[in-house]
C-alpha cells in the first residue's frame, strides 16, 4: 500500500513538475506572444494546450492531499511525540 502511494505521489510530480516546465519554456518563446501598443507580451491562445490544463487540473487535489496529510503527521509528532 505505501509503495503505491509513494509511486503515484512520485509520477504526479513528475507529470506536474514537466507540464510547469514546459510551459515556462514555451512562454518564452517568441513564437507564443506578440508585443502590444503598450510593450507588454501578450501570449497567444494555444499556449497551453488541453491536455496540460487538465494535467495540472487533475493532479493539483493529489497535492492538496499529500499536503494535508504531511502537515497532520507534523502536528501529531510534534504534540504527542510519536505518530
């Protein structure tokens, strides 16, 4: 049971950490914004593609979850002294 929740935990932020990466690269990428009246970069529509918003979207409650249960064992260790 651990080692398969380990193992999703490890290919969700492996999964979350390469659609974060790509797109910081394809923003910045000329290719994927113009620059507008007032010189600020304006990105284009498809720079996020589908499958990485629903990537991100799907993946983020499984980081809610890790979180609160790491930050619920903290406070158990450190107001009991055990798990």
């Amino acid at each position: 049971m651990v080692v398969y929740t380990l193992l999703i935990c490890l290919l969700t932020s492996f999964t979350f950490h390469i659609i974060i990466i790509t797109l910081y690269i394809r923003s910045r990428d000329p290719q994927w914004y113009h620059i507008n009246y007032f010189g600020e970069k304006v990105y284009e529509k498809g720079i996020v593609k589908q499958i990485e918003f629903l990537g991100i979207f799907f993946t983020l409650p499984f980081f809610l979850l890790i979180g609160a249960f790491f930050v619920s064992r903290l406070i158990t260790i450190i107001m009991f002294g055990h798990i």
